[in-house]
C-alpha cells in the first residue's frame, strides 16, 4: 500500500463514516438523560446542591487529606495559577518539546521562557537531556505523565530536582487515577496540575485542579471573573460538548475536515502571539460543570478496568504485527494506546474505519519556537511523525477489535 493518499481512498474512508463503519477516537460518554433532568431541576430552582463543594471534598478524601486542592477551568489554567502562585525568580522552565500546546501557553503568558528537552523511546522526559538542559537560570523542570502511563524516571528526576533546589512539577493531565505501589500520581513531587477536560481520562466539557503539598500556599491567587454564566450559558456549552464528540456521521465528518484545516494553521511559523491572542484565564467554573465532573470521578474506577481490557485486546492483536511497534507503557491507565509505524500501517487502521489520533507535533516545530532553548531532541525527531494513538475510550466494544 503506497503512504500517498488517493481519491479513492478518501471515498473509501467517507464511506465508512456515513455507513455506520466508523469507530471515532473520542466520544462522549455522560449520561444525557441524567444531566436533561438536572438542568431542569436547575432551572426551577429545585437544586440547593452544591457540587463545587462536594468536587473538591472528593478530592480532599482522594488524596486522603493530605494534599491541598484548587479547583481551575481547564488543565493549562491550573498550570497558569500553580506558576503565578510560585512566583519564580528565575527564567527558564523545562518541558519536553514532544508536548500539547497547553503546555507552553502558560509558560508564555507569564513571560517564562521555555527550555526544550528530548524523551525516550517511552515517550518519557529523558534524564539525561534534563541533566543537560539545567543551568543557573532553571526554575521548574515539569514532567508529564503522558498518555496516563508513569513517566519511569520521575523519581530521579526529583532527586536530581532536589540536590539543585529546583523545583518539579508533575503533569498529571492524562493520567488521573494512576497509582504506583498504592500511591496516587501528582504527589510524587511537590506539585502538580490535572485536567479533566477534552481527551483525558475525566472526559468532560471542562476542568481541572492544582494539587500542592498541604499548607504550602496561605493564600492561593485566583481571581474569580466579573463574568457570570447562567445555567443556560453551563447547559449550552454542554450540549455543544456533546454534539462535538457524539458519532453522527455528518458531525464527525465536520470534525475532520475543521481538524484538517486548523492543523494546517498551525503549522505554520509566524509568532505564536500574532498567531492567537493570548488572556488571563478567567474562573467561571460552575455547578453543572461540577456535577458532570463529579459523576464521571465516581465511574471512573469502571473506566479504567476497561481501558486496560482494550489496550490488552490491541497488545494481542499487533503482536505479531512487525509493522506496527507498541510503546512500551508499563504503570499506564492508557489514556492513550501509543503505536509507532511508517504512514502506510496508520492508512490502513484508517481504511478499516478507525480513527486513529496523531501524536504531536514537537513543541520546537511550531510557531516561533524554535527560538527558545533546547537540549539534543535526537530522538524526538526521530520518532514524532511516526507516533499515533489507537482508541482506547471506555465505551468501546472489545469485540470490535
């Protein structure tokens, strides 16, 4: 099979789509009924529960009280406050450059300069490119737990953190509900930030959270918004939550054709800050919000169970598979069921009817970011173009697979 794309491919992959042959990576998976009635109730006032509050009580106990939690709009908005809050002297943080996007916003947005690291063939902040990129002007080194899979040198990145009095911060955002030896990811370092919004393991229309040793903050700043939303402003971003990742045809097929086109903006070079204007985030978290949360942290348990199942029912289906390389991801949720391959094996998962999630563009690929400092990236840009992800949602039939 050639890597190009033909036309008869692309009918080949609509067909799919408008036959009912399409399995999407995402989909929502919140009990629409359960949350039509609530808003009901909501609006006739028959509601005096106040789920911000119980949120952040299951956390607290989540935690086993021994953690303070700070409820935040999104993951990249807990990144924002958790920086703003330390208040750092120094410049530079460290990241690795094969990262979301939401990573380096609030490092830019704070006038932070990101510095560049390289991972392992684990998709993991390689130790030795950190050692490399650490210097007089590093304040924070932020080690993400990618693709809900425990980043395997976190421990000595930490000692190694420590002895230079650097500060480590954990990306927790695709890996909630991960433990290691019973002990809950984002309290192996001092900090860390979680989110529970689109694509994570809490798949919800927003949130997320600042998670810090106890006491350390005697006040954390986060301005709340002048703006208030209504519940029919909560509802109707809920809906369209919903309809985004729901599976008809003709959303999913709007879906691929916008993603298409933003990915090819977002290529380009030009300033990141003349590229998309940039804001303080704004707390407008809400009751509804906080009940959707709420409801899928206590399914989650389930969830997870059946992640695995899947990501077991993918390891044996691709075992034999010389074509397609499985990232090894020992201590993983699998948020994400990472593969590696040349562009011929990801078109055929395509051509099947799967939709598949490219993995990301390298962080000093994009924009004007390659300005910014960087350790040797050898293996990122050895790997980035061949990394894709195989869906792995809870809903999913296994016996699809």
């Amino acid at each position: 099979m050639e890597n190009k794309i033909t036309f008869k491919d692309i009918v080949n992959y609509s067909s799919n789509i408008f036959n009912g042959k399409f399995i999407p990576f995402l989909k929502s998976e919140i009990n629409d009924s359960d949350i039509k009635k609530l808003f009901r109730k909501m609006k006739e006032g028959k509601v005096t529960n106040n789920y911000n509050d119980q949120l952040y009580n299951f956390l607290k106990k989540y935690y086993n009280y021994n953690r303070d939690v700070f409820l935040t709009n999104s993951g990249r908005d807990a990144l924002y406050y958790l920086l703003l809050n330390l208040n750092f002297n120094k410049k530079e943080i460290i990241i690795p450059s094969y990262s979301c996007l939401g990573l380096i916003e609030p490092i830019l947005q704070l006038n932070f300069k990101p510095h560049f690291i390289d991972i392992d063939k684990s998709l993991n902040p390689s130790l030795e490119s950190i050692k490399k990129a650490i210097n007089v002007n590093t304040a924070a080194v932020i080690i993400p737990h990618l693709g809900g899979t425990f980043a395997k040198d976190t421990l000595k990145i930490i000692s190694l953190c420590k002895k230079k009095k650097i500060i480590v911060i954990e990306d927790c955002c695709q890996s909630f509900g991960l433990k290691i030896n019973n002990k809950q990811v984002g309290t192996f370092a001092d900090f860390s930030f979680f989110s529970s919004g689109v694509g994570k393991p809490v798949f919800t229309p927003l949130g997320g959270w600042v998670l810090t040793k106890k006491g350390f903050f005697k006040k954390f700043m986060q301005p709340t918004s002048k703006i208030q939303s209504t519940i029919d402003d909560e509802y109707r971003n809920y809906k369209k939550f919903v309809k985004r990742y729901s599976d008809n045809p003709f959303q999913v097929f709007k879906n691929i054709a916008t993603d298409k086109i933003n990915s090819y903006f977002d290529g380009s070079k030009r300033s990141f800050f003349s590229m998309k204007e940039q804001k303080e985030p704004r707390q407008v978290f809400n009751n509804l919000n906080a009940y959707i949360i709420l409801d899928q942290l206590k399914r989650l348990e389930q969830k997870l169970i059946k992640r695995k199942q899947i990501a077991y029912k993918w390891s044996q289906k691709l075992k034999n598979n010389k074509k397609v390389q499985l990232i090894a991801s020992t201590n993983s949720i699998y948020n994400k069921f990472y593969v590696c391959s040349e562009k011929n094996e990801k078109k055929r998962f395509l051509l099947k009817g799967w939709e598949v999630e490219n993995g990301y563009t390298p962080l000093h690929l994009r924009y004007d970011f390659d300005k910014f400092k960087s350790a040797d990236l050898k293996i990122t840009n050895k790997l980035w173009q061949k990394i894709y992800s195989l869906p792995v949602r809870p809903s999913l039939d296994l016996n699809i697979i």
